[in-house]
C-alpha cells in the first residue's frame, strides 16, 4: 500500500476509536453543563460519575483526546476534542470533591503527564499563566511528597506508604524529566534500575513491597510499566539511558509479546484496569519510533510492536449501533469477547484508541521520517 495510502487508512482507523469511545461512553457529569466524563461501562446503568469511576481511566481519556487534538481539531461526537479534554480535567477536580489530589501517586502522576501535554496545544488563556498550572503545581507537589529515602528511593504508590513501585515511579519520573526536574528524575530512574529491573528479562518487575519482615519484591511484569520508564529514558537522554531504552523495547519485544504469525504481537492484561496497560506502553513504543537519539533498530522495533497490535485489535472489531467495539485481546475478536447484550469496560476501549493514535504515529513516521 502506498505510504500516504497507509497514513489515510491508519487515521480513518484513528477517528472510528475516537468517536465510537467518546459516544459511547462520554457524557455529562449528573447533567452539569461544561462537564465531560466517561462512564466505565457501556451501556451505562448509572448516571456517570455515580459508584466507581476511575480516577485514572479518566486521566488517559484526557491524554487520548489530547492525541487526537494534536492531529486534528475534527470533533468528535460533535465537540473539537480538546474542548473535551479540558472539560474532563475540570470535572475530575469536581468529582473528586473540588481537588486533583488523591490517594495514589500513579493517579496523581498520569493527570500531571496529561494536563502538560494538554498546556502545550492553543486553548483559552488565564491571564500570563499556562491554563493547567495549578493543577501541575498542586500534583507536583504531591509528587515530590511521595520521593522518599525509604526502601532506597523511588515513589510511594498510594499514601498507606507500604509499597513503592514502577507504575507511580515511572511516570513520576517522566514528568519530572519534562518539567525541568532532571536530577530528580534521573534518581527516580536509577532507583528503577537498581531495585526493580530484572536482571534476566531486561524488564521492569512491579515493586517492592515493606512488610513487617522486611521487603518483598513483586515479581510481575506488566505492559504498562515498561511504557513510561522507557518514556523516562528518552526524555532524559544521554548515553547510559539510551542503551537502557533500547534494550527494554528489545526485551519488550522477546518477553511480552506472542507469535503474531507477522511479527511478535503484544500482550494484553485482560478488563479491569488491565485493559489500559498494553495501550500506554504504545503510547511510548510509538515515542521510541519517533525518537531520533535511538538506534535504528530499535526504532524499526518499537514501530512494528505498535501496528502489529493496532492490526489485530482493527481487525477483531464489532460494529454496533454503528460504533466500532474492540476487543481487549489483540488474539480475539470482540464479538468472542463482548457476546451483544453484555457490557464493555471504558479501559479496553481507551486502550484501543491509544493503540491505534500510536499506530499512526508510526505511520506518519514511515511516510516522512521528519515528522518524528
């Protein structure tokens, strides 16, 4: 297919996810005017907002539709999608009780990442000061609260101050990087390597746990922990770092993939909130793609473990009521997963939509190596 053949269809795909999600689960917070949420399941049973929510889910909503504004200002189910983003951070701070701030420093840390990606496209300004700035000043500073000596180093995952781990430190890490805190975040990512990278994988385990004999180590090895350490490692950059961030795509690559008949294809980790997972990684897989400091071998990897789950995820859709489904296994399809009738989770959704932006990400790539 020619390349701009294939950035057409790749965007085509791109808008399907992003107006199937936001329509189908995207709505107003208790009928507030100016609200945005979206509802954990669809069909929704309760008014949005009413029982569990997901802080977190709603963070990457917010970083999702800040991808698809970055390429377009289309909209979508009727609004320009950073006006819907901007509405979904304004209603978090009101569904969370008028604050950003809450129990858990990986939350906490992937609204920041959002919000500064969100301050960099034109919007509404407030007076001399980036629209989000209290947001990140407040978040920051929880943050900052959450690096402590214990346990070596490292970021607190929730405020019971019990286990420090990958999914808060990374994406601390990150956006102390992006924000002008380097030393910081080069201690949070020298922790990672010397306390829970494994050895034997080149992958990052989950965290270390304080118990009252002692530390315990939990072993597993999640998607979405790779995506914001290698996040981290570019953003950082220099020698040592860039040797990490390629050896972590390679072993991405060797140990957390399948056989997808055309090339490895990604693991996923079920609904839940392991139906974000393999979507974040994704997002940095794709930021690998396009990052001119790494290897070319590297890059090419990183590219083909994002379109190759983008592929399967594309094909194993359902159509419904005129809006795509996807499946949250790239290894089946959503009919087999989502009988018609039953629910679908938000997470696996977003987790498509994620795959697919970072999908043609690479495609752009591919088309013009500038646009990286």
């Amino acid at each position: 297919m020619p390349a701009a053949q294939t950035v057409r269809h790749a965007e085509l795909r791109s808008d399907t996810a992003a107006h199937s999600v936001t329509t189908a689960f995207g709505g107003t917070f208790l009928g507030l005017p100016g609200t945005h949420l979206g509802a954990v399941r669809a069909p929704q049973p309760l008014p949005r907002g009413i029982g569990p929510w997901h802080y977190w889910w709603q963070a990457h909503y917010v970083d999702v539709l800040v991808d698809t504004g970055l390429r377009s200002r289309a909209p979508v189910a009727g609004a320009d999608p950073i006006v819907l983003a901007e509405q979904v951070v304004r209603t978090i701070r009101i569904r969370n009780g008028g604050r950003f701030t809450n129990s858990y420093f990986d939350d906490m840390a992937w609204l920041a990442l959002a919000a500064l990606r969100l301050d960099t496209l034109p919007g509404p300004p407030r007076g001399s000061k980036p629209r989000h700035q209290g947001l990140r000043e407040s978040l920051g500073r929880a943050l900052r609260s959450g690096h402590t000596p214990d346990l070596g180093g490292g970021v607190w995952w929730n405020r019971a101050r019990n286990f420090k781990n990958t999914p808060a430190t990374a994406p601390a890490a990150l956006y102390f990087a992006r924000t002008g805190e380097r030393e910081r975040a080069q201690k949070l990512v020298d922790w990672l390597n010397a306390e829970l990278l494994d050895a034997n994988t080149g992958l990052y385990y989950d965290g270390v746990r304080q118990t009252a004999g002692g530390t315990a180590l939990e072993r597993a090895h999640f998607t979405y922990n790779q995506g914001p350490a290698l996040g981290a490692l570019l953003e950082l950059g220099g020698e040592a770092n860039l040797q990490r961030a390629a050896a972590l795509i390679n072993a991405t690559s060797r140990h957390l993939a399948n056989d997808g008949g055309t090339g490895p294809l990604l693991r996923t980790h079920g609904s839940g909130d392991g139906g974000l997972f393999t979507g974040i990684l994704c997002r940095y897989l794709a930021e690998a793609a396009a990052a001119p400091t790494l290897d070319s071998g590297s890059r090419r990897t990183a590219g083909l473990l994002v379109t190759e789950v983008a592929d399967r995820l594309w094909k194993g859709k359902a159509v419904r009521n005129n809006l795509a489904v996807f499946p949250s296994d790239p290894r089946s399809t959503a009919d087999e997963q989502y009988p018609p009738g039953s629910g679908v989770e938000l997470s696996t959704q977003l987790q498509a939509w994620m795959v697919l932006e970072a999908a043609l990400r690479v495609a752009r790539l591919e088309a013009d190596p500038q646009e990286g």
